[in-house]
C-alpha cells in the first residue's frame, strides 16, 4: 500500500474487463459486444457532430436523446436519466439510494461489478443464492436490506425471470428502492419499464452498448419516477456534470431512431443464438437458455479453464470466471454466424484433442 493513499483505496478489488485485443485475427467472443456495426444512421450522425461545435460543452441534460427514449417509451424526459455508460448510472445508483442504508441484496453469481460498486461507496451487501439451476426465488428477497438489485436477464447465466417475478420482489420491498439492470433486455425478456408507473420504488438501467452496439460510445439510461431520477441528477451534477459527449448524444439518439437496424441485428443474433446452442448440445455441452446476446455452457469431460486456452490457442477469445459456482463455466457471446461457425468447429477440434 503506498502510503499517499486514501484508506479505502486500499481495500479496492477493481472489476476486471474482459481482454481487448490490438489485433485484427481473433474472434472476439469474450465481452458480450454485438458482432454487427452500429446503425449506419448513427455513424452519419456522429460524423455530422464532428464540426467546430465540438469547442463548446455538450447538453448536461442529453434533452433530445432524453426526448427520443420517452417518446417510444411512453414516458416523460423528468423520468429518463442519461449517462456514461450503463456502469456509471449504476455506480450513481449505488451512491444515491444504497449508502448508508444497510446491505444491499443481489444474486451469488451476477455481475461482478455490483462487489465493486459496494466496497468503492463502503455498502454492505448481501448475497443470495442461485438456486442449483442458477434460477432466482423471488420469495428470497425479503428482509432488512437496504436495496436490491436484480440482472434481468442474468450475466454471466443468461437467464431471464418474467415480469411477475419483478413485481413480487417491487411489493415485498416497497420501501427500499429496487434496481433492474436490463443491459441484455432486448435479446430475449420483458422490461420491467411498463412497472415503473405503478412502483414509485423501481429503477431500470439500459445500455446503448449491447443491442445497438454502440459499445465504443459509452451511452446508457436510467427509467424510474421522477423523484428517483432527481436523486440520479443530484449526484452526477456533484461528479461530472457532462458525462456525454457531443458525439455520443448524437449517434445515440440516431440509434434509437433507426429501429429497423435494431431488429434486423437482433433478429440475427438471436437466430445464430439458437442455431449455436443446439450444436453445442450435440457436442455434448451443457448450456443454459439464454436471454442474452451471449451462452452459458459446460462440459463434463474438458474444463471449462482448460477449453478457453485451447480455444485462445485457435484464435477465438471466450470468458472464464474463477468463482467457485461456476468455474467450470464458460460465457460465450454470440457472433456473425461465420464467427459462430469456427467456434463449433474449434471446440469440437478440442473436444477430440481431450479424449
């Protein structure tokens, strides 16, 4: 520890990114990015912006892309939040409804960050258990929390819990806020977005990153009442009062916009996602039902630590988790169906090399 340091810097674990690569000659299949390129309306939009505007300081409210989303949405601009990322809005998440409230609640195997956004703010948290399918109980999320957070659908599982499911856990925590991080919502599941009228207490977070593939552009959102949304305010205006660029605003409202693009990438990757997960059943792999842009598989006679080497030494990047529930697990996204050709082929080329 260096002695300049903060004590609490000290007692930091940092989430772990997935590897990104500097050359072009891997298949990259290990962070969940969407294998098509971005709405060739927003890359027109982002070239637009980059004009002698660029000296002055974007819109801190992001009004228009604020505008676009609650159109679709049925919802008001004073109920939309935009931020740097879905991982920032949750880092203010944590910090405007989590601190100092006791702990708070989510799954033993979701998104990794959640540890981190609790030790960075000192929030207590409570871990609970997947059940041996990695299924959640909505029955289980009750008690003295101080919040709950839920991944719907799950990462790294893939898994989805249906609406009733949300709502039971929004009624069993009526006075503590519940935040549905839907990052994979549109590969698969029902956002919890038609709640938020009824549930003064229910927060969801999207991404521009996943399903319109604008994940070099770092845009996400926030969906909850108002007075949920004030507290988001309140926080990032004492941290960064411009979180998104000109650019960003601009090729994420176009994205929005260009809902055909959005369906078509989808509609692909949903197919390959099917197609994919039958041949690896053929294989003899186990794999989960996915909701996601991406599977969660197993076999019994390669481990999972060993598959993802020999799947490296082929070219093709995977992602390997080293928690005890599921190291022997690999989460696996879903590319072209050219890239999700060669990972057929590769692992039944290490499957062979194993016996």
């Amino acid at each position: 520890m260096s002695r300049l340091w903060s004590p609490i810097v000290e007692k930091l674990v940092p989430y772990r990114a997935g590897e990104q690569p500097t050359g072009s000659d891997v298949i990259k299949l290990n962070t969940n990015e969407n294998p098509y390129g971005p709405s060739p309306m927003a890359l027109r939009a982002i070239c637009a912006a980059a004009d002698d505007r660029l000296r002055l300081y974007p819109d801190p409210t992001a009004t228009g892309l604020r505008r676009a989303i609650g159109s679709k949405l049925n919802l008001t601009s004073e109920q939309i939040f935009v931020g740097n990322g879905s991982d920032e809005i949750l880092a203010h998440a944590f910090n405007a409804f989590f601190r100092g409230k006791g702990p708070v609640a989510f799954a033993d195997v979701t998104y990794s960050f959640y540890k981190t956004y609790c030790a960075l703010y000192e929030v207590p948290h409570h871990e609970i258990a997947l059940d041996a399918a990695f299924r959640c109980d909505p029955d289980v999320y009750r008690g003295a929390f101080g919040g709950i957070v839920i991944a719907n659908p799950n990462a790294p599982t893939g898994l989805k819990m249906d609406l009733g499911q949300i709502e039971q856990i929004l009624v069993q925590n009526a006075d503590r806020v519940v935040l549905v991080d839907e990052a994979y919502v549109d590969f698969g599941a029902d956002s919890a977005v038609a709640l938020i009228p009824e549930y003064e207490n229910l927060i969801v977070v999207q991404t521009f990153s996943k399903s319109r593939s604008l994940a070099g552009l770092r845009v996400g959102f926030a969906l909850a009442q108002p007075d949920l949304i004030e507290a988001l305010v309140r926080v990032k205006d004492s941290f960064n009062s411009y979180p998104c660029d000109r650019l960003a605003l601009a090729g994420a409202e176009a994205a929005w916009e260009d809902e055909n693009w959005f369906d078509e990438t989808r509609r692909r990757i949903v197919a390959d996602r099917g197609r994919t997960l039958e041949q690896m059943q053929t294989l003899g792999f186990k794999v989960l039902p996915s909701a996601t842009n991406f599977l969660f598989t197993s076999h019994e006679t390669i481990a999972a630590e060993r598959l993802a080497s020999d799947l490296r030494s082929k070219g093709i990047l995977v992602r390997h988790f080293g928690q005890d529930r599921i190291r022997n697990w690999l989460r696996i996204s879903i590319g072209t169906s050219k890239q999700c050709d060669a990972l057929l082929e590769a692992m039944g080329d290490c499957l062979e090399n194993a016996s």
